[in-house]
C-alpha cells in the first residue's frame, strides 16, 4: 500500500511541473516583450525600469522559472504588481470561502445523488427509476451558470427568499450558510445528476453480476446484499467522480462566484486577469491545481483500498 | 502509367480513396438510422438539425430584425411580436437568439472537428507506440492539460492570448477538449493493437500509417464519437459562460453567452431577457444529450437487438 | 435399515413449469418436469445449452430472476413444499443449508474485494445461529472451521488461500473453495450447475473425484446438471436427459448408455468423439423455439424415427422397464 502511494505521489509531482511550465509558456506564447504584457501601459518609462527590475523580470527565461519554482517551494508565490503585497496570503484569504462553496455542493450532490441511486437501482425497471432518470438526464443538462441564473432569477428576484449577493455577515455562521444555499444549490444541481446516475448504473451492475448470485445461493437475505457486498463494489466508481468532480466544481465556482459576487478564488483569478495581475493570477491557478492534484491523490488511495486488485497488479 | 511511388497511377488511387469513403458512408448510414429509432435518437436529431437549420437559414427566418434599437419597447413581455419578449434596446430576443446561432454553431462544429482529428491520432500514436518517449511524452501532455478544471484553462487562455479573434477561440477550446478524447483513443488502441488482424497487416508489410488509418481508426472511433454528439454542448456551454465573461465573442456579434450577460445585469428590470436564452442554451444541451444517448444505443449492438 | 434410508426422497419435484416474460413473448425453459432424488444418490442431468437445465435448478431453490415465475408444480424437500416458503425461510433455512448450488464459472462466483477467508467466514456465521450446524464445528474457532472444511478439500497451504484475493487463485481452487463453503453445513442436496465447464479436463477429474468421496462420506445427494455425457456416465447413478424444457428420458445410467431408449438420448450418444471414429457426428437442425406452444413433441423437427401421431400431440411419459422411463410414442 505504501508503495502504491509513493508511486501515485511521484507521477503526480511531475504533472505539476508539466502543469506549471504551462501557466509559465504561456506567457511566452505572446508574441511581444513579456514584461510589457505584464506592466500593460500603466506605469511611465522610468518606473518601469525600476519595476521590472524588482520584479526580476529582465533575467532570461530559466532562471525566472527556476527562482519561480523556488519560490512556490517556500511558499512565496510572487507579488501584486500594483500593490507589491504578496499573492499567497491573499489567495489563502479568498480560498475557506471557495472551499465552502465546492465542498457544500459537493455534499449536497453526494446525498441526494446517492440515495436516489440507491432507490432507484433497488426499485429498478418501475415508474420510480423511470421518473428518476428522465430527472437526472435533465439535471445533467444544467450546467453551472445557467443553473445559477436560473436559481437566482426565481428564488432571489422573483421570490426573494434567498439573498442574491455576497457572503454574508463575517462571523455569523448562520448567514453565511444563508448565503450560501442557492450558490450551492446551482453547482450541485448537475452533480446530483451525474452521481445519481452513476450509482445507479455501477449498483445495477454489481447487483446482476455472479458473486452477488453465489451470495445468494448461499442463502444470505437480500437486504444485507445490498448494504454489504453491492455497496462497497459500487463505491470505487463514485469515489472516483468525486474526486475528478471535485476539481470540476473549484473551477465552476468561478462563475457562481462571479453570479453571486462572492468572493472566492475563482473569483480573484478572473479579477487577477483582467487587471493583468499575471503572478496573482498564476498563484491562484497554481492552488487550485494542487487541490486538485491533491484530492485526485487521496481518491487512487481511497479507490485502492476499496479494491485490492489495483494495488496487488 | 505506373506511378513509381506506388504502383498505382494517380487516377486509380484517387479512385480508390472515393471508394473507401462511400463504403464508411454507407456504414454510418445504417448507424444513422438506427439512431432514428429510439425515443431519445429522434428527439435529438431533431433538435441538432433544427439548431443548424437555424444557423443556415439564420437571417432569412427570424421574425424581426435582431439589430434593430426601438428604445420606447424595452424589456417588453413576450407578445404575439416579439415572442421573446424584447432586450434593453428594446430588440426581439427570439431573432437574436436565432441569429446568434450563426455564430455559435460553426465555432462549436469546427471545435468538435479539431478535437476530432487531434485527440484521435494523437491517441492512436500514443496507443499505437507504447512503451516509448513519444508515448510518454504525448500522456504527460494529456495528463498535464486535464490537470486543469476546464473553466480555469479557458479563461486564462483566453484572458492572456486575447479572444478578439474567433480562430483563437476555436482553438482554445479544442486544446481544452481534446486529451479526453485522446485517452480514449489511446486505451482503445491498446486493446486493438493486438487483434490478429492487425498482426497479419504488419506481417504483409503495410506502411504504419496504412494501419493506423485503414485498420485501427474504424475500430477506436466509436466511443469518442458519442463523445463528441455530448461535448458538441459542452462546447456550446463553455462558448457562451466566455461570451457571459466579456471574453468570448465580441460585440456586434450576437452570441447567446453575451445575451445572457446583458440578462444578468438587467436582471432586475425584466426577467425575460435571461429567459429567452436560457432556453435556447437549455434546449441545445438537451438535444445534444439525447443524441449523444441515441447514437449509443445505436452503435453498441448488444443494446440495439431485438428492435 | 439402510435400504429404508436409501429409499428416502429428498427431493422431489412433481409437474414444474416456469415461465420467463421476454421481449419476445413468453419462454417456458421448464416444461412439466418432474423428478425424484434419493438420499445419497447422484443424478445426473444432461441436456444441450438452452434446453432449460440452469432454470430447473434455481427453480427449486426460487431464486430465478425477476422476469421469471414458477406456475404450475409442486416441489418437495423431505416432504417439505418449498414453494410454500417465504423469501426470508428460503434464504434462512434452505439455501446454503439444506440445499446448496454452485454455479458455472468459479472465476466471477466469488467477491473480489473480499478475502477468501471472510467470505468463507461470513457465510459460516450466517449458518452458525442455528442449532443445524453440528456440535463440533460451533466448538471451533471460524477459522478453523474453515480450516477444517479447506483440508476435506484436499487443499494444501490452507492458510495462503484464506488470506488471499480470489484473482490470486486458480480456477480449480476457487471451485474448491466454492464446493467447500457449499458443505459447511452438510446439505441433503448439492445442485452442481457444470460446475468443470469452465475449468480444464485434469482439473475437472479432480474436482469430480472429490465429489464422490463427499457422497460417500457425507451421503449428500446431488444433482449433477452438465451437458457433457462422459461426466454422467461415469459417476451418476441414475441420469436424466433433457431437452427444450421437458425431461425426455430417465434410467439408470448404465441402462441408459447400453440401451437409450428416446431417439435424443440415441443421437446425443451417436454424437459422441471416439478414437474409432473418422467424422463427428451432429444432430441435424436446432433447438426449438421456447416460445411457441405447439401441440407436438418438441424434438418432431429432428427426430429420424417420427410418426404422424408425433406431430399432433405431445407424448406422455412411459415407464418401459421399471426405473427407466421416456417421452416417446415409439413405445406406446
């Protein structure tokens, strides 16, 4: 088990890096002088200098990247261009709240996801399973944005139960969960549906397979199946959605995070690109990917441990 | 008049290649009317055909002139006139969102395409030569790219190269698309590289690129290609939260995502303006679910029997 | 004393028929069949792929899928009218217990995600809270008791197999394995649903040898359905041949193979390779079509020896010679 875990931990330590030389390219792509991209027009010719100076930004190409790379090592992920405050501080500043939102949705998609696929794979083949997947397939129609203009069109304008803005009073827990409810409410809509469906279909397919026949013939009842043995089968396909979901929801807050004026990271990334902040920008891409690449981790654990054939091949 | 280079003069290869094309066209025939016959296959064929219809036709259908600023008439409820109801330049939403699908349509239809052909022979050569650099190389290019949330690779894309120009555009969304489909490809391969009949090729000396196009494409294609009927909306989507941004599809073009930002800053003084697009986006990407289900159901026999 | 137990029935199963609901209308796979097994015997039933073998076995412990439905019949355990049992009885007190069945394919019957040892030690607690289970083995530890079941066997390395994954064993061991969970608690019946198809010919001796010292020792009876005649002709006592869901003919097994009496039992024994033979032989056209209901004798389309009172009726079963018993007009 060990060993499966370093192996996973190296591979995804090079993609990093692969992703990383990326954010870094891409700037190069451009067809003009860099530093000027990254200063715009604003500063005056003299200052310039100065700032690009400071900023390291007449070195060659390497040696940038290599003391980038350095400093995301310590922790220091450069600096606002216009402000000279440090980017990291700000972005962990930003991230509880996007954190909040993707792991709110994600829970809200999990519960109702799963029981439904439960019932529905349980109940298979009767007007309920069939409700429930003419339900699913248009839920998974909704995408992030549009669900959320939906949601706030009705239940914040129309009917004004929720507040349409913001995250709510600091400090005051029950607000913010408040503020909270439709944004998460939009992200999950189109996960419940996916989650929902794929229980279903990997339950269905545990449940008609041979094992779970030879169980039975052994006389064990149908109800501890279920529970049991189908479950635990079934779970490596949802693990691994939720886990790939789970980097597909960080970046669909920024849409609600824009919809909504929350604040979240998503959010400070699009402002990062719009005023050309290109290190706060780079830093914010940079933490959501390591969540990602984080979370992607613990789902290859989780998922070998749930089934050893993976970690014995 | 033998051609040196391969025997075969230059009429009868071009003869050959048509042959080969009518023969895959017919094939894809009877997939297509297999797609015809269940529930979902109609419904969606319907919509993606009405959805390009609506694109070629785009001017000559619309009810009323989608440019036109009649000031005194806006955020009007939908009326007999303006069945949309009307934006806050007082212009009729339903043309607009018709019209806008001249602009959509092609950028997603062409994305498609590109990730088409790129992730289907860049998985085909990954698959095909495993176990060397260029395989590791093209799985880490793969792996790095959808180490990205989507959003986040687009938008920055976008944002740093500039989305003025719609070739740019297309190809952001491609590069975004296609390492998922180059997996699949690629792991199809795998398993496809080791038929007997592809054995039986290498031994009678065929050139690699005969069997990678002739031999192993009809076989990995069909899963990428219900892929694509999904992403199709997808695509869509994404064309219209970047046109939401400020960062797709520029003014005066109208685009169902900059349509949808003018609703959402409205949002207050009339409703309807986001109605009206959201249905449309809605409606494509439930056409494009229902299709991508039809096509299969159609491609995969064991589930088409019996019908 | 010991003729009196051997005459004992076990099972007996009196007109069963079951009808599946198909796309394509409706599937009768059993047909009137009706059977008896004696304590202590081994049956062997042989039929083609199809001819409705596999349901007439999970009909008699009632777990056929949800499209199927037991109609017409009566089966009886010990006396017992198991249609009579609810779901939760079934499952509590017969199978596994009194009647245990193991399938084709021992490589897809096991749980891959569990060790050998807890799903052995899972169904062993299931049974253990009733008084059935003997003395000695409650004494035990479970995994002794598995231990203990494993050695019957005759698997070496016991320990190995209980902390393994079934993909890290052989087919022929995860058969055993199966076999051995089946006998943990001395079932009345083992229904064996060919159970060496899967498996190779020197495995398939093994398994088959292991069988009969397991009657012998346990006087379990068992009902060997396979489609292959040399396994029935060499181990059962009696066999039953069937086809397109009606049992064509019953007898002893020796009687059977010197002297086949339904033109089915005849062709299948025609059909078999021998080293004196040049060509193979095969049974002209093909199993009928479940889902008609035709009144003529199933086997009509094929039969070299057919009458006109074939085509109109279907035959009735005759007993010929006592113990050996056919559906066929030839002898009436």
């Amino acid at each position: 088990m060990g060993k499966y875990i370093a192996k996973r931990l190296v591979l995804l330590i090079f993609t990093l890096m692969g992703v990383m030389i990326i954010l870094f390219g891409m700037i190069y792509l451009i067809p003009g002088d860099p530093a000027v991209i990254m200063l715009h027009q604003r500063v005056n010719p003299e200052s310039k200098a100065l700032i690009i100076h400071r900023l390291g930004l007449d070195q060659p190409m390497l040696i940038r990247f290599g003391r980038y790379f350095w400093g995301v090592l310590h922790g220091d992920f450069g600096v606002y261009v216009m402000t000279n405050r440090a980017v990291l501080p700000e972005l962990l500043r930003v991230l509880p709240y996007t954190l909040g939102l993707a792991t709110f949705a994600m829970g809200i998609s999990i519960i109702i996801g799963v029981t439904l696929g439960i019932l529905a794979a349980f109940y298979k083949d009767t007007l309920f399973d069939h409700i429930v997947t003419v339900l699913s397939t248009a839920a998974v129609s909704m995408v992030d944005y549009v669900a959320a203009l939906i949601l706030l069109l009705i239940f914040a304008v129309k009917l004004d139960w929720f507040p349409s803005l913001g995250i709510g009073e600091r400090g005051n827990i029950i607000d913010q969960l408040y503020h909270l409810i439709l944004p998460a409410s939009a992200l999950a809509i189109s996960w419940v549906g996916y989650i929902e469906r794929l229980v279903r279909e990997s339950l269905g397919e545990v449940l008609s397979s041979d094992y779970i026949k030879t169980a039975r013939l052994f006389g064990i009842p149908k109800s501890s199946i279920v529970y049991k043995y189908a479950l635990r089968n079934a779970a490596k396909a949802v693990v691994t959605v939720v886990g790939l979901g789970w980097g597909v929801l960080l970046g669909g807050a920024v849409f609600i995070e824009i919809i909504f004026n929350r604040l979240g990271l998503g959010k400070s990334i699009i402002q990062a690109l719009y005023s050309r902040e290109y290190f706060a920008a780079q830093g914010g891409i940079l933490v959501i990917v390591i969540l990602f690449v984080g979370v992607v981790i613990i789902v290859d654990i989780i998922c070998a441990y749930i089934d050893p054939r993976i970690r014995l091949r | 008049m033998k051609n040196s280079k391969n025997n075969y003069s230059a009429a009868q290869r071009w003869y050959n290649i048509k042959r080969r094309f009518l023969y895959q066209v017919k094939k894809q025939k009877r997939v297509l009317i297999n797609i015809i016959k269940t529930p979902q296959g109609i419904v969606g064929t319907f919509i993606i055909a009405g959805l390009i219809l609506c694109a070629l036709a785009g001017p000559w259908i619309t009810p009323q002139d989608p440019f036109k600023i009649v000031i005194a008439n806006r955020f009007a409820p939908p009326s007999f006139k303006y069945l949309l109801g009307t934006d806050f330049l007082g212009r009729d939403i339903l043309s607009r969102i018709i019209i806008s699908t001249r602009v959509v349509v092609p950028i997603s239809l062409s994305v498609i395409a590109i990730i088409i052909i790129v992730g289907m022979t860049s998985g085909m050569v990954a698959g095909y030569y495993s176990n060397t650099i260029v395989e590791k190389i093209i799985i880490w290019m793969f792996d790095s790219i959808n180490t990205f949330p989507g959003i986040i690779l687009v938008l920055t894309l976008a944002a740093i190269v500039g989305s003025s120009s719609k070739i740019v555009l297309i190809l952001l969304m491609s590069l975004w698309r296609f390492p998922g489909y180059g997996r699949i490809v690629r792991v199809e391969t795998l398993s496809v590289k080791e038929e007997v009949y592809i054995k039986a090729a290498q031994a009678l000396g065929v050139k690699e690129k005969g069997i990678l196009f002739h031999h192993i494409m009809p076989n990995v294609i069909a899963p990428i290609i219900v892929l694509a009927g999904m992403d199709f909306g997808v695509v869509t989507m994404m064309l219209a939260g970047l046109s939401f941004l400020g960062m797709g599809v520029q003014p005066p073009a109208c685009s169902l995502g900059r349509m949808l930002q003018e609703g959402y800053v409205y949002i207050h003084q009339s409703s309807w303006m986001l109605v009206g697009p959201i249905l449309a986006l809605s409606v494509v990407m439930i056409g494009c679910s229902l299709f991508s289900a039809g096509l299969r159901i159609a491609l995969n026999p064991k589930e088409s029997f019996g019908r | 004393m010991e003729s009196i137990l051997k005459d004992q029935l076990v099972l007996e199963i009196e007109a069963l028929s079951v009808e599946y609901k198909s796309r394509q209308g409706i599937i009768k796979p059993v047909d009137n069949v009706s059977l008896q097994i004696r304590k202590g015997e081994f049956v062997g039933l042989v039929g083609e792929s199809g001819c409705g073998k596999s349901t007439l076995a999970l009909s008699i412990v009632n777990l056929l899928p949800p499209n199927g439905k037991i109609i017409k019949g009566k089966i009886l355990l010990n006396g017992n009218d198991l249609l009579a049992f609810s779901e939760e009885e079934m499952a509590r007190q017969i199978r596994g217990k009194k009647i245990t069945m193991i399938t084709q394919n021992p490589h897809t019957a096991l749980n891959p995600v569990f060790k050998i040892g807890s799903q052995m030690k899972e169904i062993l607690r299931l049974h253990k809270n009733n008084e059935e289970v003997s003395g000695k083995q409650r004494r035990l530890s479970y995994s002794q008791g598995c231990a203990k079941i494993l050695e019957e066997m005759r698997i070496a390395d016991i320990s190995r197999v209980l902390r393994a994954y079934p993909h890290q064993l052989s087919g022929g061991m995860k058969q055993r394995v199966i076999t051995a969970m089946a006998f943990f608690c001395n079932p009345l019946l083992l229904i064996a649903d060919e159970p060496t198809t899967a498996l190779d010919v020197t495995i398939q001796a093994q398994i088959l040898e292991l069988f009969k010292g397991l009657v012998k020792k346990y006087s379990t009876s068992i009902l060997y359905v396979t489609h292959d005649l040399g396994v029935v002709s060499e181990l059962s006592r009696k066999a039953l041949v069937m086809y397109a869901g009606e049992i064509v003919e019953e007898a002893k097994t020796s009687n059977l193979v010197k002297n086949p009496k339904h033109p089915y039992t005849e062709a299948l024994l025609k059909c078999l390779p021998s080293v004196s033979k040049n060509r193979l032989k095969a049974i002209p056209g093909r199993v009928p079509d479940l889902t008609s209901s035709l009144e003529e004798c199933k086997f009509f389309p094929r039969c070299s020896y057919t009458m006109s009172r074939c085509k109109k009726e279907r035959p009735p079963v005759l007993e010929t010679e006592p113990g050996h018993r056919v559906r066929c007009f030839k002898y009436y």
